[in-house]
C-alpha cells in the first residue's frame, strides 16, 4: 500500500482515475501524492500559470506555510495507466513510453522499501527507482492481490499464565 518510509505522513487510498505523480517526501523518500492536490499546494512546476509572467510570478511566490499533501496508497494489484516513462526506466522495463502496469509489493519484510511497478512481462521497478515526476492514472482497483503472509511474520501466540 504505502511504504513503511511514508507511514509518518498523512495518508490515503487511491481512488479510481485518479492522477497520481510520484513525489519525494521530506524523508527523501518517494511515494504517490495526488497532482490536485499538488498543484492546489502550488509545489510542482507542471501546474504553474501559462505565460512567462504567470510562470515568474509563481516561481517567486512564497506560500504562508507548506502544506502537508498526504501520500496516496495503492494496493497491491491495482492497474495503472503511466504516462511519460522516463528513457532510463523505459530502457530497464523494456517499455513504451505509456503503458498499462500493475502496482505490487516486493517484499513483506520491514523498513525496506517495497512498492514497485510490474510490467505485462513481469519485469518489476520499485517506486524509489522510477524516479521523480512520473504520472499515472489509477485506471482499476478492482483486481488487488490477496495479501499473503510472509513467513517472516509468523507469530507464536504465548497463553497467559
């Protein structure tokens, strides 16, 4: 869903079409935030007013205070649509530059980051290494995978005495 690194942060589900972008957290850590919400917190570049003025003055524009944009989760299965694939991880997904991916989860093991990108041909990417500023659309949370138990979380109930 989230990885443990954004579990500090207010958080959220995904919903259906939604835009997300990969955004870097003040942990250095990268996860899904929502682009409206980005752009209403004035913090990216893409959503800045057309024309060179508009462009300057919301370049120069301190806000009061920073908002805190929650991370958005995803579950594991969920398909997404991803816009604009940078060349690099093009290159290391073997990918066109929109294609339809499945969001997964790696690992279960803690404080490692865990959220990746899987393609059709099973070639994965975790989010860290996508990078900054990738869009996708929340096109299906329909078909999540079934969380399993990893067998590194397999718990011995003690009875009281």
């Amino acid at each position: 869903m989230c990885d443990y690194s954004l579990m500090t942060f207010p958080n959220r589900l995904a919903n259906e079409s939604e835009i997300l972008v990969t955004h870097k957290f003040s942990t250095g850590s990268i996860g899904f935030v929502s682009l409206d919400e980005l752009c209403n917190a004035r913090l990216v570049a893409q959503c800045a007013p057309a024309g060179l003025w508009g462009k300057l003055r919301a370049f120069f524009a301190v806000p009061a205070e920073r908002p805190t944009i929650p991370a958005v989760c995803i579950p594991p299965g969920a398909r997404l649509k991803v816009r604009s694939i940078p060349e690099r991880t093009r290159r290391t997904l073997h990918t066109r530059p929109e294609e339809e991916l499945t969001f997964t989860q790696v690992t279960a093991s803690w404080n490692q980051f865990r959220d990746a990108l899987r393609t059709k041909s099973g070639q994965e990417i975790l989010l860290q290494a996508a990078g900054v500023g990738l869009q996708i659309q929340v096109v299906s949370l329909a078909l999540a995978e079934e969380v399993r138990p990893h067998e590194e979380f397999s718990y011995n109930l003690v009875p009281r005495r």
